[in-house]
C-alpha cells in the first residue's frame, strides 16, 4: 500500500510531492503505523535536501498530532496503558524536572518504539512546543540517515522489499545508527536517575 502511495507521489503530484509525502505522515503515526518506508521513499525520490526536509517535517506532524490526540481524546487510554510500562514513571519523572532535554535523549535513543512514546509523552507536563521542538531535534540524525539510505537505492521497490546487497553506504547506515542509539542509550542512562 505504501509503495503504490510512493509511485503515486513520484508520477502524479509533480512540485507537490514533497508537501503530501510530508502530510502523510499524520494518519500513519496517529494510528501507529511504522513510517521509515515513507522516509526512505522520500529519499529515493527527493534527494537528501528536499527528502530529508519533507520527511523531517512530516515526522514532526505526525509525531505533534499524536501527542495532540493523547493528551486530548485518548488521555485515559494512554494512562491506562502506562501501567504497563512501570519504567516510564522514571521518565515521567525526568520530564518534571528536565522536559525539552528528556524528551531530545528519548528520541536520540530509541528505547520504546517511536509511536509509542508519542502516545505515552502527551500524558507528561511537557509543552506542546517543547515536545515539538525535541522531537524534531531528536528525530533529525535517524531521519537524515534513512533519507540517505533511500538515495542509495536502485529502484522504489527496494523500499519495501528491502536490501538485496550491501553497498558500503549501506554499511555506513547501519554503523552509524548503531552508534547514534549506543550514545543515545549512554547519554539517557546519565539522565535518569
């Protein structure tokens, strides 16, 4: 579904492309659904520059509105579900006292999954802005990489088909996300007490 979403945008929307790759973000993260096959489309596509600008801004989007959504609407939901996460009342204590940083390090370093945290964040004091703004900061270097890895790529299905061979900047990719998330994990394990 998502691969016919991407040839849809690469044949149909010209200029407008970016801006609906970045949208469709929205309905994905709000309903929890995995977008790293829109990031790597993004950069086969659009390049590094305009890609990584789309997704990055969509990733934004898509991560504010579930936030929205659960501090809103599916507030006791998501206060529900916290229980099932007894470590997230450490974070959540973290976020009274140091939010915009807490918030930066959770992304840099993915310890719960990416819509999860969405979720699980709008139920913490953290601002509407402060979130938005560590988000997008945090977001950035796993973004930046997977927009990369999709320059590399030979041909659209490779987005969801996955990676028949490893080039060296596939090599590259895989090292340096494990690097950033082994940094991310040191950098949280200081934080929190």
């Amino acid at each position: 579904m998502l691969k016919d979403f991407l040839i849809w945008v690469e044949q149909d929307l010209g200029r407008w492309g970016p801006l609906v790759l970045a949208v469709a973000y929205i309905p994905l993260t709000v309903l929890a659904v995995p977008a790293s096959i829109l990031t790597l489309g993004g950069g086969y596509l659009y390049g590094l520059p305009v890609g990584f600008v789309a997704d990055s801004l969509g990733a934004t989007l898509g991560a504010t509105a579930a936030f929205l959504l659960g501090r809103t609407i599916g507030r006791s939901y998501v206060v529900a579900k916290i229980k099932d996460y007894p470590k997230f009342r450490a974070v959540a204590i973290a976020i009274q006292r140091s939010g915009f940083k807490i918030v930066l390090l959770l992304r840099l370093v993915p310890l719960l999954p990416f819509n999860m945290l969405n979720y699980l964040l709008s139920v913490t004091p953290i601002s509407l802005w402060e979130y938005a703004l560590a988000s997008w900061l945090g977001m950035m270097p796993i973004t930046f990489a997977l927009v990369y890895a999709g320059t590399t790529l030979k041909d659209l299905s490779d987005v969801t088909h996955g990676w028949h061979e490893f080039s060296p900047s596939h090599w590259i990719f895989l090292i340096s996300s494990l690097l950033v998330s082994g940094t991310r994990y040191l950098l949280l394990e200081v934080s929190i007490p």
